[in-house]
C-alpha cells in the first residue's frame, strides 16, 4: 500500500489484509492515505468491486505481492481528491472509476492517471466501480487478443459473473453471436437477459455437443475461459478453424494435457493471460482501448453494469463470505461510509 499520506500523518479507514486465510483476514482498520505521486491521481472512494483474484489473494494463493499487511482490491469508483505532477486532463471533484494493482478497499487510493476512467453517461457513480475490471479484461482478451469481429461467434464460460455479464453485453454490441455456460436456471436466464444467444447449462448439457448443433458444425470462433484444465480439451473440440482461445482463469485446475494435433488441424491459438500483473504502458493501451471500443456502448445503454448487491467497506469480510458462496450475479460492491448506499441491494 502506498506509504506517502496526505497531510503528513492523515490517515484513513480501509479493510486491511493482515494474514493469509479466510475472510476474518480482513480488518477494518485506521492505514495512512496516500498521496499522488508524479503521473498518479488520488480517488476519494464510493465504491470498489469485488473480483475472484482478491479471493485468491486473500488466501495467498495469487501467486504475486506476498507482503503484508496489505489493502487488496483492483477497481473502484470516486471523486478526484488530488493530482500528481504532469497529469493533465482532470480536475479535482470529477467523477471517475479507475483500475488499479491493489488499495481499492480503502477510502482513497491512488492509480496512475493512464489507469482512470470517466463515468460513462447515465451510469451511477456507485454503479461505475463494476466496470473497469470486467470492461478491461473484455477488451483485453475478447477484442484485442481474441480479435473478435461483427459477425463472428464467442463462447464465454461463467457467464453470469461480473466478467461474464459485461462479455455478453459487449459481444452483442458489436455485432457478434454470443453462447454462455452457468449451471443453473436461475443464472441461465440472466445470461439470456444480457442477450446471450443460447444459455448453456454445464450441470445438464456438454457444450461441445450443443455448439456443434447450434453453429452447423462450424464452432466458435472465440472463447473467454476461466476454468483452465479442466475444459480445455473440450475447448479446443468446440473451437472452429482458426479459432482463439483467451484463457483467464483456473478455477478448474492448473495442469492438464493438450493435444496439440486438434489445435493445428484446426489453425487454433491458446492465450493465457492475466491482467493485474502487466506493465503500466500495457494497461494503458488497454484503458485507451476500453474508452474508444466499450465506453461508447456504454454511454448509449447497450452495456450495462450488472451489480448482485453491496456490503460497506467495512464488512468486506461478509461480501468476501458472499461471493465464495457462488449465489451472486454481476458483482458485489463494497461501499464507502459516505455514500449512504451500502448494505443495498441492486435490483
């Protein structure tokens, strides 16, 4: 976390990673705030999301920054407090949601200016805080890698999580076909609510066999993956020619055989990614590419944020206790004291 405070000894309330282990690892406790450092910009929080990453990293299972204690969190939504020297382009009190490396469950943090965002039109500056992660990791890997085009067919596994959600919304905005996985009826019909084209029960259905009906034999040609080993023969079996894979999870496990012969009959790439640990002008290009691609669709109402509900930020440890329980859709909020809106739920 940073260490430079504003005001000298100014400090400020945030939900501290003290030890490795369960959600009680999370106390709410007095740190020092920081300071914008050159190129950097302070955020007075609202809001911060959660994501799957800030499980493992609780646990200490991420697999980077062991050092503790610690402020976890990846993105939020606020108000520019302060400015660091040579940013230009904002002013203190404007609006904004940012993607950081950690700090995020605190009442201010500071992200390079290349990693905050505007609050698109007619989105809450509440709601805001859900887009930065998800929109990033769309752009990143659907976009950008996957090179997804008008036209062309993407399967997304989860698809309604918080990365999920905004996939489909975002797959159907440009004008592409879009199949999702969730595992149960509940989640199936939110993900045609997004506008997945077909909603594909992975308790109940094989989804090779269901693309393959549904795609004439031809396959998808892009999929956003989070399961890792333990779907990844099937991926490549639902794959069409010259299809890409983005890999960006392993919640299914970490090693797993591949035949490579499937993948080059079938011209078929694998990327696997992350976004958290990539160099600062990396996630600038991907920031710039979110505000010219999505933001867009996001202003005009075509991607929406989907939120399952809040906790205050001081409750971080019930929300972490929520969102391993897999009941949620969209994301989970953590909200600022301030704000008067945590502990509400998200219709």
């Amino acid at each position: 976390m940073p260490a430079r405070a504003i005001g000298g000894d100014r400090s400020m309330k945030a939900a501290v990673l003290t030890q490795f282990g369960g959600p009680e690892a999370l106390v709410w406790d007095d740190v020092p705030a920081p300071r914008a450092g050159p190129g950097e910009i302070v955020l007075c929080v609202h809001a911060a999301a959660l994501n799957y990453a800030d499980l493992l990293q609780r646990r200490g299972t991420y697999g980077i920054e062991h050092s503790l204690p610690r402020i976890i969190g990846y993105e939020c939504s606020g108000i520019v407090a302060e400015i660091g020297a040579g940013v230009s382009g904002w002013s203190v009190g404007d609006p904004a949601c940012a993607l950081v490396s950690s700090g995020a469950y605190a009442g201010l943090v500071a992200a390079p200016a290349a990693q905050v965002l505007p609050v698109p039109a007619g989105i809450d500056l509440i709601e805001a805080a859900a887009l930065p992660e998800a929109a990033c990791t769309v752009w990143s890997n659907v976009l950008d890698l996957g090179a997804l085009k008008s036209g062309e067919t993407l399967l997304v596994h989860g698809g309604a999580g918080g990365i999920g959600s905004f996939a489909i919304q975002a797959v159907k905005a440009i004008g592409a076909r879009v199949f999702a996985t969730a595992g149960s009826a509940d989640k199936l019909q939110r993900c045609r609510d997004f506008g997945a084209d077909r909603a594909i029960s992975y308790a109940d259905e094989d989804f090779v066999a269901v693309i393959e009906v549904e795609t004439g034999g031809h396959g998808v040609d892009v999929i956003l993956d989070n399961m890792g080993a333990a779907y990844l023969g099937r991926n490549v079996a639902a794959l069409a020619f010259d299809g890409r894979i983005a890999m960006i999870g392993l919640q299914g496990g970490r090693d797993a055989a591949i035949n490579l012969g499937a993948m080059m009959r079938k011209r078929a790439a694998l990327f696997t990614t992350s976004l958290r640990d990539r160099l600062p002008a990396a996630k600038a290009r991907i920031v710039a590419g979110v505000l010219d691609d999505l933001w867009p669709h996001v202003a005009a109402g075509r991607i929406r944020p989907v939120i399952d509900r809040s906790f205050p930020l001081a409750e971080a440890a019930a929300a972490h206790r929520y969102m391993e329980s897999g009941r949620h859709v969209g994301k989970i909020l953590l909200i600022a004291p301030e704000t008067g809106r945590a502990g509400k739920p998200f219709a």
